[in-house]
C-alpha cells in the first residue's frame, strides 16, 4: 500500500502553500478541537465518525489528505488504514498540535 507521508510543522506549512488541494482532517475529538485549531482549512472529524467518513469519500481517494491529532499516534494509525484502503497520497503531522504549536 501508499506510503504514509509524515510531516513536521516547516513541511505542513510548505505543501499548503505548494499545493491547494491537500485536504486537513483533524481527527480529535471536538472538545479537543474546539481548544486549539488555528488552521481554518482543517475539517473536524473524530475518530467516531471516521469510518462513514471513509466511506463517504472512497472517490477522493487520489486527492492529497494530512490528519492532524493531538500528539500525532491517532493521526498515524488512521492514515496507515486511509493508505491499506487506497488513498493514494495520506500524510499525517508527526508529533500533532503538540509540536506543532505555530499551526
């Protein structure tokens, strides 16, 4: 499968500028969210709903996807099982909103 694309906060910042396409999925839970999400372009879908998201968006499976948690293990394990079901261009934010304070 894909590999899983792992960015730090300099290249997050990089490939949003280089590429508009690249959809933010924050996958914390929306007490979390509703703390800390200072990119705008980030949708909010916690881990309890992923699976209809997935499913609502098999289509989109070629468009570029970052997922963004709180320490950065939620993001990763989800987009390991984005890539196994064929997104072709998963990333996730290594180290989450907790290293990457300035996003």
């Amino acid at each position: 499968y894909t590999q899983v694309m792992e960015y730090d906060e300099k290249s997050l910042k990089e490939i949003l500028i280089r590429d508009k396409n690249v959809r933010l999925i924050d996958i914390r839970e929306p007490h979390e969210y509703a703390l800390h999400h200072s990119v705008s372009a980030t949708l909010n879908v916690p881990m309890t709903r992923l699976v209809q998201f997935i499913g609502e968006h098999m289509q989109d499976r070629d468009q570029p996807w970052v997922l963004l948690c709180r320490s950065g293990s939620r993001s990763q394990v989800v987009a390991q099982a984005m890539a196994r079901l064929g997104f072709n261009h998963i990333g996730h934010l290594k180290g989450g909103y907790a290293l990457g304070k300035s996003l």
